[in-house]
C-alpha cells in the first residue's frame, strides 16, 4: 500500500461479538477511525474516476461505511455465524467491494487509483471472478434481495446481510423477495441506506405517500429504524437483528454524503464527486497527498479522427428530448395534455426526458425505479387511438419489460420507447449495464400489432426519425448511446442525413456504394465501420456501406441489392447471440442469396473504460477491416 496516497495500513481491525449489544469505547474509537478513513479513500479514488473521465459513484459507498466497518468486525469475530459477504443490491456501490477487497489484502491499494479504467478490473459495478476479491455480481437494483435468498436457503444455519437502498425498494423484486423471506424465515437481514435520494430526485417528492419502513413492515418484516450516523444506535440495531430469528429491515436514516459540502442532501451525490469538491473534502481532512494526486490526474483522450464523419458530435440520448420537444410544441397544452404522457423511471436526465419535463411539466410524471409498471402504465395511457405513452430507461434494463411489452402489444397500446445507453459504448459501468439483447423488444407474432426499433446513426438522423414515427400508431422503440456520435458525411463531405433529408421507416440507406461487398450496420457502429470503409478504398478494397435504422424490418429491395453481392458482413454493438447479425444471414438464405457471409458484434464481457470497449470486442475500425479482407479471402 506504499503508493498509495491514504496510509490504509492504519485500519484497525477490530472484532465483535453479537452477544453484546453496545459498544466498549475502545471499540467505537476503532470503528469511529475506520470510518473516517474508508470515507477519505472512497472519496479519493471515486474521485480518480471523475479526474479520468470515466465517471463513478461516490455517495452511495460513502454513506453505507458504517453498516459495512460493523459487519466486517462481526465477520471477523464471529465468521462461523455469518456468511461473511458484504452483498450489496446497489451496484453503484462497488467502491464498497474494492475497498474491502484491499483491505481484506485481495487488490492492491495502487490499483484503485485506476478506477472504472479500461482493462483495469475495476468496473463501474462488481463482478464475480473479474475482480479479485469481489464475491457477487451485482448492478441492477432489486435483483439481490431476491438472490440472497436463496443463499440463505443453502445456509440455514448461518446469518446473511444485504445491503440495500430505498432506491433499489422501489422495484417490485424486492416486494417478491420479502413475501418469500416472510413465509420462510430467511435469516437474512436487510441494511438499507434511506437517504432520500435517487439519480433524478428525492422519493418522498416523487413517490408521496411511499414509505419503505411501512412496506416491508406490511410485508412482515421486523423493521428497525434509526440514524445511520449514530453509530451506537447502528450497532444496536445490527445487533438486534442478528438476535432476532427471521428476515428483519434496518433502515437508516441519512442525508446522502453526510459531511460532504457541496453534495450532503444532494442527487448529485449519487454520482461521482467532483475533483474540485474531492479535492476540497480531502485537504480539509488532513489527506493532502491524495488531493495533490488528483489534481495531477490528466483524462486520456481518444485521438483517433474517423474518416468519413463530421467533426461536429452530439449525444443522440439528448438529441431524442429535444426532437420531442420540437414535435410537442406545434400542439396546443390542451392537446399535449389529452394526447401524450411521459413516465421517467428516475433517468429523464439520461435519457433526454429531462428536456420535455423542463418544456411540458403538465405531461409530465416522475416516477421512480419501477420500470416494468411505469412501461405498463405508457401502454395502459396508450391503449385509445390517438393517445401515446412515452417512456424511457437504459436499454441493460429493457429485458426487464418483454413481458409488459408482451402485453402493451396485445392491448394494441400506442407506446414510444426510448432505450439509452445501448451497446457498450462509453460503458464504465461494464457488462450488467450493457444494452445488448435489445432485439428481444420484437417479440411478437408475424401478425401481431406493429413493433418498430430504430437506431438512428446519428443527431440528424435521430431528429428525421421522430419526425417520421413520433405519432405512428403500435409499439416504437428508439434507441442511442451513452456516448456522443459524429454527423455521418456522404462521398461529398456533406451531412449525409441533413438539408431535405426524409427518414423513411423500414428502409435501409447506402452510405458508400461498393464493388466488392457490402458492410451493414446502424447506431454507434455506422460511424466506425465507415471510417473502415474509407480505410479499405484507400487500399483498393472496393467495400460499400448499408446502414440498417429500422433493425426489425426487412428492406427487400436492398436486401436483394446486398445479397447479389460477394460478400456482407454485419457490424454491430449489440450481443452476437441474439441482436441484427444473428437474423440476418437467414434472411438472406430464405431468399436465395448466398454471399460470403459473417457478422462480428459484442461476444465477451467487457474492459471497462469508455471507447475501449469497441476494439475489446474487435468491432472497432481495425477489427472491421481486418474482418473484412479475412472474408474476402476465404
């Protein structure tokens, strides 16, 4: 632990016995000091992440300290009662897991310092058997509670904790996961983080009447309620629960980021801190070398300039809000509010939803981390001609709603999705929160209620899109990246899809024309495969580009185009199993066609990091060219 800025060795490791219920004063010096400096080194390389540019959570791992410096010396005392694993249902919290991993001399302390960095092993969530140390995977929240029941089921003779969040209670897992706890006496033992706080706003704003203490206490939980802050009453409580049989809730109350000024009592604090706020935080707790090291942290910049793509760049994920908006403004308020209702599953500022909630407040709901309901209610909204259900959420999370869009079809309900954050693309937070079986979406009957998805390729062509499908009657899906994407240019250098252009649902577009084959790809792909079709003409490979919007529908007269050809080849971000490539090669076969044929898209778990991603999975310019000319050959 020598390079590392926080002297770590100074953690005191302490034991506690659960026979006792309070706190020598030896004990609660140790914890009191542990606590301090776990928050001074979570803060620090959270904080590397923000310097980097890859991002990070801070204030979730921040607040729960407490409740994890008690259970890890009652895992130390007593580890025979316990199984001794911090699992956690917020995966934001995975600071928490490298932090102890350290301690618990499994990683390095230097290697926090590369946080969420590319091929680091420190992914923006935990992953079992990527990172040394971590015990669980985890990064979806309501998915825990549920599965350390099942722990407990092979354990009954031991005592289980699950860290857990009034954010991750919102979703209906955890009411699942409760009854079941109930009926069985599972021994497990909630610790939940009440901090008032999630990604978009405060619970008790947007969720009134919601509280988390009177469900699980309606569900049959033994509920214990206290400070989070008050480290007595915290270890009380632990106490109490590990000596009452059955699942119980300890829900602790704190402002989120308690001490930090700048982000106590803020949303902001769910994310990364600030270097300037960290820096800040640091120096005023005596940790100067660490805030010495941030402020020399430089961001890496991808340098690479692609061929074929402006040097104007925008995300498509805001771009969706602002075409909303646009489209929304040329109806009266009277029609906006008769026609169109928005539902956010607390991302609206990821998701581009901010931009209608801030124009069209009246249209506009709140709701929290409940994605299959808030899907449902967009359908329910949507099920008269003439009215339309907006919705949003990150596309790791769209297999969450297949059985609720399911259902939204069958009510022939008038639905418009948007999916952020699809692919892998700029995806620190790693595998658990990559948008890849998005094709799932189109789980219908050949004859059932028309389904669209659509990935724009770029903010002029997301623009033309809604303008096209925006009140088009069934069920759409629109999806974008978390990163930004460059305007697609034609052979002239001019915006491929600017000045008069129309989108056309359905039809595919020639991007390059080609002699030799063709690449077919849509989204954050498109930019980069054309920049390897540029690359391959400048070699005298005479390779053409398709780009493949409307992902579900088959474009037969380009599909006749293309299958006349030597060769195709499919370029994606979407998973290899199940996403456009793997539909594709069929289509072409039904029809007689038989070109050479292959298809690279998203195969393995991810790198972390940000652009990294796309040549970990060899769907970067040089992994396309070199793909392409291996075909060529064969």
């Amino acid at each position: 632990m020598s390079k590392f800025p926080i002297d770590l060795g100074a953690y005191q490791r302490i034991s506690l016995d659960p026979s006792s219920n309070k706190l020598t004063d030896e004990q609660k010096s140790a914890l009191k000091a542990n606590i301090k400096l776990c928050r001074d080194a979570i803060v620090f390389f959270t904080a590397t992440g923000a310097a980097r540019g890859v991002g990070g959570h801070t204030g979730g791992p921040f607040d729960t300290v407490p409740e994890v410096m008690i259970l890890d010396a009652l895992f130390r005392g007593s580890d025979d009662k316990f199984v001794p694993i911090f699992f956690d249902e917020a995966g934001h919290r995975v600071a928490t897991q490298y932090l102890m991993s350290t301690l618990n001399g499994d990683l390095p302390a230097e290697q926090l310092m590369r946080y969420r960095e590319a091929h680091s092993h420190l992914p923006g969530h935990p992953e079992l058997g990527f990172t040394p140390g971590v015990k669980f995977s985890s990064g979806r929240l309501g998915h825990m509670w549920p599965y350390v029941n099942g722990v407990a089921m092979a354990n009954p003779t031991k005592t289980l904790f699950c860290l857990g969040s009034d954010g991750s209670q919102q979703e209906g897992n955890d009411a699942e996961a409760a009854r079941l706890a109930v009926a069985q006496q599972l021994n497990v033992k909630l610790i939940i983080d009440d901090n008032n706080v999630t990604i978009a706003g405060h619970p008790s704003h947007y969720l009134g009447g919601c509280s988390t203490a009177k469900t699980l206490t309606g569900h049959g939980l033994t509920v214990l309620e206290g400070d989070g802050e008050d480290i007595d009453g915290l270890y009380s409580r632990i106490v109490t629960a590990i000596n009452t049989q059955g699942p119980v809730a300890i829900i602790n109350h704190r402002p989120m980021c308690p001490g930090i000024k700048g982000l106590e009592g803020s949303t902001h604090g769910h994310d990364v801190i600030s270097v300037k706020l960290a820096v800040e935080y640091l120096e005023s707790n005596g940790q100067q070398a660490a805030a010495d090291h941030l402020k020399s942290i430089q961001a890496p910049k991808q340098d690479y300039t692609f061929l074929g793509s402006s040097d104007k760049w925008d995300a498509n994920r805001n771009v969706f809000g602002d075409a909303a908006v646009a489209i929304l403004s040329r109806l009266s308020e009277a029609e906006r509010v008769e026609k169109v209702r928005v539902i956010d599953s607390d991302l609206e500022g990821s998701c581009g939803l901010k931009k209608i909630h801030d124009a069209y407040p009246e249209i506009f709901i709140s709701s929290g981390i409940m994605e299959r309901g808030n899907f449902s209610a967009a359908a329910g909204f949507g099920m008269e001609a003439g009215k339309q259900g907006i919705f949003g959420t990150f596309s790791a999370f769209l297999e969450m709603c297949i059985s609720e869009i399911t259902m939204a079809r069958l009510n022939n309900s008038n639905v418009l999705s948007h999916f952020s954050h699809s692919g892998i693309d700029d995806m620190a937070d790693n595998t658990c929160h990559f948008g890849l079986n998005n094709m799932f979406a189109d789980n219908g009957l050949s004859d059932g209620y028309a389904t669209n998805l659509y990935f724009p390729a770029d903010p002029n062509q997301m623009k033309a899109c809604m303008e096209t499908i925006f009140f088009d009657p069934g069920l759409r899906f629109v999806f974008s990246t978390r990163s930004k994407v460059p305007l697609i240019l034609d052979s002239e250098g001019k915006e491929f899809f600017g000045g008069d252009y129309k989108f056309v649902s359905g039809k595919d577009e020639v991007i390059r024309e080609g002699t030799q084959g063709y690449i077919v790809s849509f989204g954050e792909s498109l930019y980069r495969a054309l920049d390897a079709v540029e690359r391959l003409k400048q070699e005298g490979i005479d390779v053409g580009l398709i780009n493949k919007p409307t992902l579900n529908v088959i474009d037969e007269d380009m599909l006749a185009k293309i299958g006349q050809s030597p060769m195709v080849m499919v370029v994606e971000a979407f998973n290899r199993k199940t996403g456009l490539g793997s539909r594709f090669g069929s289509w072409l076969l039904e029809r007689g066609h038989t070109p050479k044929y292959a298809h690279i898209a998203t195969h393995k778990e991810g790198c972390g990091g940000l652009w990294e991603q796309f040549p970990h999975q060899g769907i970067d310019p040089a992994g396309i060219m070199a793909k392409a000319k291996d075909l060529l050959k064969g």
